[in-house]
C-alpha cells in the first residue's frame, strides 16, 4: 500500500489520524475489540491485600475463611509473586509500648542491588541490624507513622548506606509501605539502576533520545533525553500530532515522507528537520522503525532523535566570524593598496637638488608588517629658495588610512611653512596650532624641523621627537635637546624654540622615528644606545649604505611600530 506524501503540517497530521483509525478498525473487525485499558482499581490506602483476597486493614481478619485460615500465612504466601523487594516487618515495642524498631517476619527473594542480600534471607533479624543504612535514612521513623497514623508511605527515598564487603556502598531507595493489622508490609526498588543511570548519560552527552508511540492504544513513552530536546515537562510526553505541532512549516514536507517510509515498514528511516522549541529553533535527526506484529502491520512507532541544534549554531557562529574574518581582510587589504599608493605619492625619494647645497641623503620607510604599507611616520628633505635646505621629520598620531591623512597634512603644512622663511621654532609653533585646532578628530604627533644653509650649520627645533644622531670621525652622539618642546597637539599656543648644532664636513645626521628604537620589554634608551652603535658600524657607508643596513637590522628584529629613516651627509 503506497501512502500519499503529506507536504503541510495539517496533512502530516491527518496521515497520523487515518493510519490510526485504519489500525484500530482492522483489529476490532478481527475480533479482537479495540479499548483502552480499564483504569486500575486500588484498594483503599490503609489496606493491604492478603493473597486469599480479602482487605486486611487495621483490626480486620480474613473473616471468610475456616477457622484454621492463617490470613498472614496468606499474605507471606503471596510474596514471592511481587516483582521488587518485598517484606513483613512486625514492630518492636518498649516496655512503655512505643515502636524502637521491626522484626523481618517474612520476605521475598528479590535483591534490589546486587550487594544488597534478599529480605528472605533476614527473615527473623531486626531491621535496624540487618539493614541499619536503612535505619539511619529515617525510614524507621516513617514505618513508625504507618502503623500510628494509617497512612501509607508512597516513594519514599531513603538513601542506604552500608559496608559490604569491607567497602562503603550506597544506593537510594523507594519505599512503599501499608499497615497490616499491627504489622507493616513494604516494598522497595532502587531509584534507579546502574545502566539506568549510565543510560541516561549517555543520552544528555550525545544530545540524544528516544520515543515510542503506541497507535492502538495512544500510550506515548519518552525517555529523559527526549524531554530535554524538546523541553517537555516531565511525564508528559507529546503525542504525534504534537510533535507535529513543533515543526518549522517548511519542514512538514521530509516528516512526512518520513512518517510514510516508518510507517510503511522502511528500514532505517532517517530525516533531519527542525522544531520550534520554546522559541527556539532546534534541528534533529530522526531515525525510526515501526513495530510490527505477526501480519506485518505496524501498530507503533519509534524514534531516536539526535538534537545537533548545538553544533548548527557553533557552525552558524563559525561560519559568521569567518565572513567578518574575511571582510576585514578585504577591507585591510583595500586601505593597504590606497595609503600604500598614496605613501607613494607623498613620500618620494630625497631631493637630487640638494647636491648644489653639498647635501647627500637617503632615506626609508620602514612598515613593521612588510605588507602594511600604512603609517604615519614621515620624512622631508629639499632644497628651499633662500639657499637653505630643509631636513623634517614626523610621525603622526594614529594607524591605517587616517595615520596617513594625518602625516599628509602634516608634512604639506611643514613644507608650505617653510617657504616663509620662518625659523624652526616659529614652523613647529604653527604646526602645534594646526594640529591641536583639530577639534572633530583631534590627534598629535611628533616632530623635527632643520633648516641648514652653506654655512652648514643647523637651526632646529623639536616638538617631542627623538634627538636625530651625529656621526662624526666614526663616532655618534644625540644632538642636545634642552629646548624640545611638547608633542603636537598637546599644549597649544606653546613657543617652540629653536637650537643652533655646527656641522662640520664628513658629519652624518641620522633622523629617526621612535619606531626604531622601541621593542617590546626594552627602555627606549637601550633602543637609541643599540641604535647608536649600529650607527657606529656604518662610518664608512654612504648615506643610502647607512639606511639600508639599519633597515636590514630593523626587518631582523621585533617591533610593533612603523618607523623612518633619513640619513644626511655633509660633504
């Protein structure tokens, strides 16, 4: 029989209803009448049941039965048919007649643990020796309450603990527990066994479950996994069409196929669709089998599900850092390309007009990620109109394209300025203005400025910037810096003064951004003083020689910061 393919949740769940009725109708016309089980029928709560039938409650007899009819002997009888621990405890009194304990007058053969011995074998012992982690848990305080109050004791947890074997065990219990006449008679079972417990687990660490749904009699039974996939409360498991209830709409389709191949008999039957739960979307596998009788026909069905909503969102998140991953590469990748192209345009190679003034410089730029590009370092280097030469350089607040809009208006401003004739100090002063009158986007830096004329000697003036190095007769020192003023931006309408160095022929000045010397873990000191002697080691170089071994120096070591390079001869 080919079933049709349900494709909305309302057909999904009249397949479920027809499949059922069609079930039921086929059993009843074999003669085997479909009705739901008839509701159990319980004795009162203070009576218990002797095996001969007769209500044994307290102060009644097997009034029935001849009278060589032992209604005890009945009841002991009938012990060994109860399926879990069970036993008759008659009390121990005081001579005062209060219940210190109860002696075991008969038992069953039924261990609820392995380590625990059967209440037949402790036949005659009392309760509080022959099991005294039971004693000690309060349960003959309760067994007490049975016979004083009439009540009996329904799922009482009694946590045992005992030494078997010479080892501590421990097991809890369920106890039952209903007066006989002035006897007790208990039963109990283990809360739950080892496999039980074990079965458990395994469920809540692989996210999974099972069910099974009885489609003659509508019994529906879930496992502990289960109600924790779908948030289900306890002892309340959902019926089919409930489940059907759950599912996101657009994947009715696949459950009922799937629903149809279980139902037809199609091994494995396996799916993976979603469910609303609580507002939350949850994905599950499914994987079912029906239940079969003798004629082939299944008359119910069983599921194991596999919750994999946790591993769908650790991929979700996965998969959207990745594409944040990658569209700040793509967006790194654009500004390196733009400020590598605009650094290009800004900083060029070193005047050759600077020969006639008897001046020979180079220069680098040096990234501390080699594809980087990006920066705010900066140098200048040019002959001006007035026979003067100006020496500049910077390093602008900031990283990536806004470092360099920054070290652009920077080093323009330093270029127009000098074209004043303004000394140093008035140049810098006037850079501070422009740079703290940034009042959207305020930023700072550092800077040097040099004007140096035929007479070879340098006017300077310094807002923060390192102290360029002098290499003479093979040895280097830090210009003096008693007149460096503040960094741009820091203190605006400070005067910026300017200091007076002789230069002599064969003197090298090297500028330097304070990326060079930095390291991670070393005083900057130590830095300039490494930088020094490096310095020292290239007495004999030209210019581009000097930059190109510090350069070489700089790539080998460990540094966070981008930096720059002027190295000026003076013939």
């Amino acid at each position: 029989m080919t079933l049709p393919q349900p494709a909305d949740i309302a057909s999904v769940k009249a397949l479920i209803q027809r499949e059922t009725r069609a079930l039921r109708a086929e059993v009843t016309a074999r003669g085997a009448p479909f009705a739901p089980p008839a509701p159990a029928v319980r004795a009162p709560e203070d009576t218990a049941v002797c095996g001969c039938g007769l209500g044994l409650g307290p102060g009644h007899g097997c009034t029935d039965a001849g009278e060589d009819h032992d209604p005890w002997a009945c009841l002991c009888a009938t012990l060994p048919a109860v399926p879990v621990s069970a036993a008759l405890l008659a009390p121990v009194r005081d001579a005062e007649g209060r219940v210190t304990d109860f002696v075991i007058r008969a038992g069953n053969h039924v261990r609820c643990a392995d380590w625990l011995p059967s209440p037949d074998e402790q036949v005659g012992q009392r309760l509080g020796e022959a099991r005294p982690g039971l004693a000690a848990g309060g349960l003959v305080d309760a067994l007490r309450g049975v016979l004083e109050t009439g009540r009996a004791v329904k799922g009482l947890v009694v946590d045992c603990t005992e030494t078997w074997d010479g080892r501590l065990r421990r097991v809890q219990l369920v106890h039952y527990a209903a007066s006989c006449g002035d006897q007790v008679l208990t039963t109990w079972h283990t809360a739950r066994g080892q496999t039980e417990l074990l079965t458990i687990d395994a469920q809540h660490l692989a996210s999974m479950g099972w069910a099974r749904w009885d489609l003659l009699s509508g019994g529906v039974t879930w496992s502990e996994g289960m109600h924790r996939i779908f948030r289900a409360e306890p002892g309340l498991p959902w019926t089919l069409p409930e489940l059907c209830d759950a599912l996101v709409p657009a994947d009715a389709g696949p459950f009922g196929e799937f629903l149809v191949s279980v139902l037809a008999g199609e091994e494995p039957s396996w799916t993976r669709v979603r469910f609303t739960v609580l507002g939350e979307v949850r994905t599950v596998d499914l994987l079912g089998r029906p239940v079969t009788g003798t004629d082939g026909r299944s008359w119910a069905v069983q599921m194991v599900a596999h919750d994999l909503t946790p591993q769908i969102r650790g991929r979700r998140r996965l998969v959207e850092k990745q594409s944040e991953a990658d569209r700040l590469r793509r967006q790194a990748a654009a500004e390196q390309r733009v400020a590598s192209v605009l650094r290009e345009a800004l900083l060029p190679t070193y005047s050759e007009g600077l020969a006639g003034l008897g001046i020979t410089a180079a220069a680098a730029y040096l990234p501390a990620e080699p594809e980087a590009a990006v920066g705010g370092d900066w140098f200048k280097c040019r002959p001006l109109a007035n026979d003067r030469a100006l020496i500049a350089m910077g390093d602008a607040s900031g990283h990536g394209l806004d470092a360099v809009a920054r070290m652009a208006q920077q080093r323009y401003a330093v270029a127009g300025l000098a074209q004043t004739g303004a000394d140093a100090g008035a140049v810098t002063t006037w850079l501070n203005e422009l740079v703290g009158s940034e009042t959207a986007a305020p930023s700072s830096g550092t800077v040097a400025i040099a004007f140096v004329g035929r007479d070879r000697v340098l006017h300077w003036a310094s807002a923060g910037h390192p102290a360029p190095l002098v290499l003479r007769d093979g040895t280097p020192f830090p210009l003096p810096t008693d007149h460096r003023g503040p960094m741009l931006g820091a203190l605006p309408g400070h005067p910026y003064a300017t200091a007076e160095f002789p230069m002599l022929p064969g003197d090298v000045l090297l500028l330097y951004t304070d990326g060079v010397v930095e390291r991670r873990g070393q005083d900057i000191e130590d830095g300039i003083v490494t930088l020094a002697r490096s310095l020292a080691a290239c007495r004999e170089l030209t210019p581009r020689g000097i930059v190109d071994r510090l350069a070489e120096e700089y790539v080998r070591g460990s540094h966070d910061d981008d930096a720059c390079l002027l190295a000026v001869r003076f013939d």
